[in-house]
C-alpha cells in the first residue's frame, strides 16, 4: 500500500520498502541512535538489515515503510521509515504490529510524514485483521509523546518493560541465574 503526499512542491509517497532502501534506513538507524542519545549502540549493518527485511530464504522476521520524496529534476529521497515486527496476543488470539522505530528526516519534519508512516501502518493492521499497532517511547521524548496522543494513542501505565541481554541473557541461556 503507497500513499501520496506533497512536500514543497515534491511529491512524497509512502510505501513498502525495498531492498534498495536499506543504505536510508540504515542510516536513519544511525540519526535515530544520535537523537536518542545512544550513538554508539548501533551493532546493525547494512546486511543485518537486509537479512531481515529481505532474506535469501525463508519469511522475513521484520518489514518497514518509508516515506520517499519524489521530483523530476532531482534524485528521490528516502527521508522517513517505520520498522516493524509481528507479535501475538494469547488474550485476543490475534497478531498486531510492534512498530520498532520510526523516524523522518528533521529537516522534512511538520509535513505529515510520521503520521503518513502510522497511516500506512494502521492500514496494515486492519488489511490484515491485526487488533494492536504498539510501540514504546522513551519518557523524555516530550515532542514525540504529544504527536502520539494527538493522532489517539494512549500510554499502558502499569506495565514496566524488561530486558534481558548481553551477561545476563548468556547466563541464563546457560542454566545460570547470573547470581
């Protein structure tokens, strides 16, 4: 599914991404990384982007939407993406969509396109009988945090996200309790 938007005289379309975009997202994994004051915590390469989105076999494990600004006397331009994931709800017996990251560009940001993104997404879940479209942000994300409650979203209180990684994970893996 593509949408199509105007952005300074340019056309912009969301759609599906290619294996041609994954140099953009990676990059936007970077910019993203740098807003979310984690430079250097970005292991992912471009192959580990594409092995994901666009295997060699099997199904792919995650999927993303960019939003490409488009015009006829310059280059096109991936300036936004959502990436995502399935999950599973056991309590409703449906699938939803984990939205992972989402980024646009700062300079094309105020044109719609983050919304654009969620739209395209929205529509997904609904093509597809999903009942959730999910993701976390990050408390002090304030400008972020008021975008998501203009479009409806509402924030889980009461649920505390873990993570289990790095020493703790392989101890676990292992029979261990790390302790």
């Amino acid at each position: 599914m593509a949408s199509d938007t105007q952005w300074r005289g340019r056309s912009a379309v969301v759609r599906p991404a290619t294996p041609d975009d994954v140099p953009a997202i990676q990059r936007m994994v970077h910019d993203l990384a740098e807003y979310e004051r984690e430079p250097d915590a970005v292991e992912s390469t471009e192959r580990h982007v594409r092995a994901a989105l666009f295997p060699d076999t099997g199904t792919p494990t995650t999927f993303a939407h960019v939003v490409e600004v488009r015009s006829d006397d310059t280059e096109d331009e991936v300036v936004g993406m959502a990436v995502w994931y399935l999950t599973y709800s056991t309590w409703t017996g449906r699938n939803g969509i984990w939205l992972e990251d989402l980024w646009v560009d700062p300079e094309h940001r105020g044109a719609g396109f983050g919304k654009d993104l969620l739209v395209a997404l929205a529509a997904e879940c609904r093509e597809r009988g999903h009942r959730r479209l999910e993701w976390w942000v990050l408390d002090w994300n304030t400008p972020s945090i008021g975008f998501y409650e203009s479009i409806g979203a509402v924030a889980q209180d009461g649920w505390t996200v873990y993570r289990l990684d790095g020493d703790a994970l392989a101890a676990l893996a292992a029979g261990s309790d790390g302790g």
